[in-house]
C-alpha cells in the first residue's frame, strides 16, 4: 500500500511492519484492505474446529493447581505487609478508643455524682421546709392552746373582749376538723 504510493521511498517504518507482520490483528486488517479482493485465510476466534470443553474437563481445569507467576510472591507478601500495617493501625486505634471510652465514663460518672447531690440537696431543703412547716404549726397549735386554756375570769373586760374575739375562730376551727 505504502509502495503504490510512495514508489520512490523506502517504509521508514520497516522495523514496525517487521514485528507486526506476523501479527492476527493486522493480518486481519491486512486482508480487508486487500485490493484484489481475496481474504486470505483468517481464523477468528468464534470458530473452532475441534469440540467444545466438557463439563469434567472444565471442571479439572478450574479446580487445578494454578503455577502462579513469579511476581505474585512479592505482591502476598507487599498485601501482607499492608495487612500488618492495617492491624498494627487498628490495634493504635483501638488504644485511643479505649482512652477515649474510659474519659467518657469517667465524666458520665461525674454527672451521675453530680446528678445525685442535688437530688440530696433537693431531698434536704424539702425536709427543710417540711420541718419548718411543722414548726410554725406546732407553734400556733401552741398559741392557740394557750388561748383556749386562759383563765378569763381574771381578765379585765377589755382584754376579755379581744380574747373572745381570738378564742371563736379557734374552737371553729377546731370543730371543722
């Protein structure tokens, strides 16, 4: 093709075409391009001549022992390496989870602490109220005996009067409950 067009030049890349010459792709290229027409003898890879593999034998084939590469030991041992770096990376990691899991129930441990004093200080200043509630009551049960105990025959008609007007709402009170 290069020599029907350029008859005076030489192929400057003969040392390719040397190489490729041989070659089933470019025969198949080469034989399309043919210009008288005739395909020369082309096999392509749909078309077998002999009988398709059976299931034994396909079976033998795939559960035989694969002769691996020559490069494939330095890759195990490269994946091994990375694996071994992988753990050592995971068990550093799992070094400072657990710091760090340990900080966070030491400080839920705090709160709980802290959760509990005010529970007491809340118990307390409600015993505190409740204990100064009673107080005053047994206070004014204290005044109001007092009273209704008080000898009003010695009483000047003045302060009778202003007892009488204490003592009523007591013994109401008193009969309500």
């Amino acid at each position: 093709m290069y020599k029907h067009q350029h008859e005076d030049k030489d192929l400057p890349f003969m040392h390719c075409f040397n190489k490729l010459q041989g070659c089933k792709k470019w025969d198949d290229v080469r034989h399309t391009l043919n210009k008288n027409g005739k395909d020369g003898p082309v096999d392509p890879a749909g078309t077998s001549t002999g009988r398709p593999i059976g299931n034994k034998k396909a079976k033998a084939e795939r559960n035989a022992v694969r002769h691996w590469p020559p490069w494939t030991p330095p890759i195990e041992k490269m994946i091994s390496s990375f694996s071994m770096e992988n753990k050592e990376a995971a068990d550093r990691a799992a070094v400072v989870w657990k710091a760090i899991l340990d900080k966070q129930d030491m400080k839920i441990e705090l709160e709980r602490e802290k959760v509990e004093a005010a529970k007491m200080e809340a118990h307390a200043a409600a015993m505190k109220a409740t204990n100064e509630a009673t107080q005053l009551s047994l206070a004014k049960m204290s005044q109001e005996s007092k009273i209704l105990m008080a000898d009003m025959e010695k009483m000047d008609p003045l302060a009778r009067a202003s007892h009488e007007m204490y003592r009523e709402p007591i013994g109401q009170e008193v009969l309500a409950a």
